[in-house]
C-alpha cells in the first residue's frame, strides 16, 4: 500500500479523503460526498460553468487549459451523442498522484464525471485507466457498481430524469495513450496513435461525438470547486492559478510523497521542507519540476520560483503533471537524460518522423556519450536534432523528448564535455546501462 | 460462437467476454481490455487468442495483432507465472532501481525477458509504473512492490516460490 505523508503547510482539498476509507460509497456520503452532484443538478449547466470558470480550475495533466473554458467549448446541440473522458493514463515518469485518488476516493472520480456530463449535457462518461493500475481499475469498478445501486448513475440519477452512465476501461501499457487523441483512439479499439488537430475533440471526439477529456487529478478537483464555490476555491491559489495541486515529490529528498499544496507554493521550500530537504544532507544539483518531460532547473532558478502555471513558464520550464524529481550533486546528468530519452524512444508510437527518429538518434548518441565515446560534435548534434523535433509533430511527445534534453544539453554542458575523449563518467555506476 | 461449446477461455471469463462487448456504443472498444483479461487467463496471447477475440469482436485477425502489438503490456509468448517487472524509471533509478535489477538477475539467474525453469519466474524492465513517490518499485504481476532495496529481494522471491509450491 502506497505511504501517505502529511506536512502542515499541506490545504488539504482533493486529498482530504485520503485514508479514510472513502472507497465504501457510505463512507464517501457520510464525508459529504455526492452533495456536489445533487447541487448541480438543481443548478443546471450555465451555473456549472460559469462555478468552474470562476475557479481558475486548469488541467491537472500538464497543459493546463482553464476546465471551466474547455467545458464551454461543447456545442449545445449535437446531432452526435457527447462524452466525457478521464484520462487515468497516468504514465509520465515522476507522477503518481491519480494513483492515490482511485485508490483512497474513487467516488471523487464518478462525482467529478457525472458534473462534467451535466455541465456538457452528455449521457456517458468513459473513466480509463492504465493497464498496470489492475487494482485501481478494480476498486473504481466496484464504486461505479455501488453508485449504479444507489442510483446516483443509470437511466434516472438522483431520481431525476436525466441519464447519465459511466464505463470503466484498461488500457494495456501505452505512455502514448495519455495523450487526448490517442486515448480516444485506444478508447475505440486501435492503435494509440495521435489524430490531427483541428477538429478538436470539443468538436469532433470519441466515436465522432463532442467531447471533453479532462485529467483524473482535474476531475477529482471538480466536487471541491461546486462545495466550496468557484470563488473560494481560486482564493487558494495564485492569480490565473486556483486551488491546489497534487505534487508527487520523488527522487532524492528525505521524505518523498504526495503532498496537496497551493498552486504557486514556492519550489525551494517544498523541496526543503515538506520534503525534508536532500537525502543523505547532499547538495542539490538540478530539479525536473514537472514529471520527466519538463526542463531541468538549476538550484539558483527555484529560490522565489513559485509551482504555477505561469511562473513555472516564465522560468523556461512546465509545471507539467507536478511530478518533482530532486537531483542531488552524485547524480550524472548525461546518465539520467539517456535514461529520460530512452524512456520516450520506447514510447514514441512511430507515426510522426522527427519523434520516431529523433528520439531513437538521441538516445544513440547519449548511449555512446555517456560509454566514453562522444566527441565534441555530438554535443551541438544532440540539440540541433532535439530542435529539429520541437513542433513538428501530430501530438506532444516528440516536444516531451525534446525539451528535456535540450535543458540538459544547455544547462549541463560542462558535465558532457567532461565525458570526452574518451574519459569514464565521473559518477559511473552504471556505463553499460540496460537498455528497455 | 457458442461461449459454452467453442471457447478456449472459462467459462467466467466466456461470460466476462460476452457481457463486455455488449458495454460499449462500438464493439471494437472491448479489444484492448479484452486482449489483457484473456492473456491473464491463458499466459500471453496465443494464436488461439488473437482468433477467438477476432471473432468475438467481428475483426480480422490481422486487425487485432495490428492493435495487440501496439501495447506494451501484451506478449506473444508465455511469461513466468510470476512476472517481475522492475522500473528503472528516473524517480526509481534515483533511489537504486538498477541495484535492485541486477539482484533480481542474479537471484534469478535471468535478464530481461528472461524465464526461469518449470517458468516460474520472468523479469522484465519496464518504463514508470506509477509508484514513483515510493521507489524503487516493483510490479509482480498486478502487485506493487514498495521502497525495494537489494537486500530485500530475496526475501520477495521466497514469498512466491511458497506460493508456488516451493519450485
């Protein structure tokens, strides 16, 4: 079972179930739990909207696009059934905190679904999760099937007239598949391979239909901002930034975990002291603030950095999925950003050239750099390819792969060039890294 | 097909299968969780498998080894009755995940894709499981692993040589 931690500097909103046995559906009312639901079904979809859009609610999976917005962008009338889809995908390196929500509030999950289809007027939700979350898809199966007993989904939610379903699926590993077209595409039985853009799935979605894929985290986040008020929940945050977010603090920190705070809570002190500090009393060396596909930081770049949306923009980096890997001072930097391009080459469905080649070049050059044999070329060779990847793909990953590395390559150049001429990595552990 | 007198899978899983396909606006939308739940069953995805789903869903065969070999969690030959998946993932490789796979090597005496004798055991390396926050981890099968360390995989393997039956 996945440890929970707690630190006082934590507002506990999407994680204030957490333990407490939430997953039983009467547990889960007795937490004041369905009462979001029932609010907007009185209210009806205008309300809904204009609440999230007061929230600054912005998706929790690393684009953040404002929900409130997104949900406003589905056509009224369709001619074609409309659907909400939960993208539990989550597979980008450093994230784990839509595990914790199926496992501890899975009821979060359906009551977030079911106000997403009355906010759009769609009649099915699809909540998908990735296939090693055997589990979870378990524990979400058996809240679905409890919520269906009580009737708060079927033909006549709540006992009102409105029909409102939810299908729980497995995905069968696929990082590819956490992107919004291609989890359509698995959704529909395929390949996980990216559409093109326009038309948007707002337009143009799963089996044709308009609609809306929000982020496990996003949706879980969606009951709180109806409870406690669009307005009250922007108030925790930090401007255009509402609420909070799950920040899932990995690698080497003292206390690593899951911690709920503020949007714009300040990277240096999360780092320091939520999480403890650097494992062992080492030196910090480099921070990827927002799960594995966003650029390194330098110690001197988190000191006022504050963990939103903009500021985290502003720094040249993302805030991505809010995955946090600490580095410290033993670490290799070529060593970990072969391991992150190696990550993406597995990954790269294949469909889009510069991702497909790109990704497997750069993990041939880093494989020969960090071994000793790179020459000085290779290291302009390295960003000149990742460059060449940036924007010139149908969906993100190619600029997942990319932009890493060319924060690497930047930040880091003294530590490639000392892998030169043939010398050892000065942190060799591991020079004939296994390879996936 | 008749589930009861064709079907190479049980008959629950037969059932799980029938009911499945009916879930969905689009048939083809079962493909993927039931390509896993029938590799669960019968060890990987045998050519029985690809012609029994293929008819189950109304595609070719052809169509449905163009979607199974997309994913990575889907094989074509059998793995180990327990199989070892070791991320080596950054959060993980930060925290030792690459001790923690050479040991599970050495114990096993298998690399990756491996399969140890009477095929108990294989192991693999895998990309992030989702348990980053709680590396290095694991997956056996389904089940997680939390906070490994090299010392402590001996004692993981023994747990499920026990339920095994001591092989």
């Amino acid at each position: 079972m996945p440890r929970l931690v707690s630190h006082p500097d934590e507002v506990k909103v999407v994680s204030k179930r957490f333990g407490q046995g939430a997953a039983n559906i009467d547990k889960y009312i007795e937490l004041g739990g369905y009462e979001a639901a029932r609010k907007c079904l009185a209210q009806g979809p205008d309300w809904i909207i204009e609440e999230m859009k007061a929230s600054n609610l912005r998706g929790r999976g690393g684009a953040g696009f404002p929900t409130g917005m997104k949900w406003s962008f589905v056509p009224k009338q369709s001619a074609r059934p409309k659907y909400v889809l939960i993208n539990g995908d989550e597979s980008e390196p450093g994230t784990c905190k839509d595990h914790l929500i199926f496992l501890h509030d899975p009821h979060a999950m359906i009551e977030g679904t079911i106000i997403a289809g009355l906010a759009i007027g769609s009649k099915m939700g699809f909540i998908y999760l990735r296939g090693e979350y055997r589990y979870l898809l378990e524990i979400m199966e058996k809240a679905v099937a409890d919520a269906y007993a009580k009737g708060f989904l079927g033909k006549n939610i709540f006992g009102s007239d409105i029909e409102f379903q939810i299908i729980t699926q497995s995905g069968a590993g696929a990082y590819e598949v956490g992107e919004e077209s291609a989890l359509m595409e698995s959704l529909e039985g395929k390949r996980g391979v990216p559409r093109i853009k326009p038309p948007f799935p707002a337009v143009v979605g799963l089996y044709g239909g308009p609609t809306v894929i929000n982020n496990a985290e996003t949706i879980a986040t969606v009951p709180h901002v109806i409870t406690m008020g669009g307005t009250a929940f922007a108030g925790i945050g930090s401007a255009r930034n509402g609420g909070t977010r799950l920040f899932s603090i990995s690698g080497h920190v003292e206390r690593p975990g899951v911690y709920e705070l503020p949007m714009g809570y300040n990277l240096k002190k999360m780092i320091y002291e939520v999480a403890g500090g650097v494992r062992g009393g080492r030196k910090l060396k480099a921070v990827v603030p927002g799960g594995s596909s966003t650029p390194v930081l330098l110690p001197e770049e988190i000191e006022t950095l504050g963990m939103d949306f903009d500021q985290v923009g502003k720094a040249g980096s993302m805030l991505g999925s809010g995955g946090v890997v600490v580095i410290d001072d033993q670490t290799c930097i070529v060593e970990f950003a072969l391991r992150t391009i190696s990550f993406y080459q597995h990954e790269s469905c294949g469909w889009c050239i510069p991702c497909r080649e790109g990704t497997d070049w750069l993990k041939k050059s880093l494989t020969r750099f960090h071994a000793g044999f790179g020459t000085a070329k290779d290291i302009d060779n390295i960003r000149y390819l990742a460059e060449n990847m940036m924007g010139r793909t149908f969906c993100p990953l190619g600029d997942a792969a990319a932009m890493p590395t060319l924060g690497f390559v930047k930040k880091f150049r003294k530590e490639f060039e000392d892998h030169l001429d043939g010398k050892p990595c000065p942190f060799a552990k591991h020079t004939e890294m296994a390879v996936v | 097909m008749s589930a009861e007198t064709m079907s190479i899978f049980s008959p629950k899983v037969a059932a799980r299968f029938d009911a499945l396909v009916e879930k969905y606006p689009l048939r083809r939308s079962a493909l993927v969780p039931m390509l896993l739940y029938a590799q669960d069953e019968i060890g990987y995805l045998s050519d029985a498998v690809i012609a029994e789903v293929a008819h189950r869903i109304g595609l070719t065969e052809l169509e449905v080894r163009n979607v199974a070999t997309y994913y990575s969690m889907l094989r074509f030959k059998p793995a180990g009755k327990f199989n070892v998946q070791v991320c080596t993932n950054i959060s993980c490789m930060l925290r030792g995940a690459y001790e923690v796979y050479e040991k599970f090597q050495e114990e096993l005496g298998i690399g990756h894709k491996g399969v140890t004798a009477y095929g108990v055991f294989s192991l693999e390396e895998v990309e992030c499981i989702g348990a980053c926050c709680w590396a290095p981890a694991i997956q056996v099968n389904y089940d997680f692993h939390d906070d490994l360390t090299p010392e402590g995989v001996p004692g993981i393997l023994a747990d499920y040589r026990r339920k095994s039956g001591g092989q």
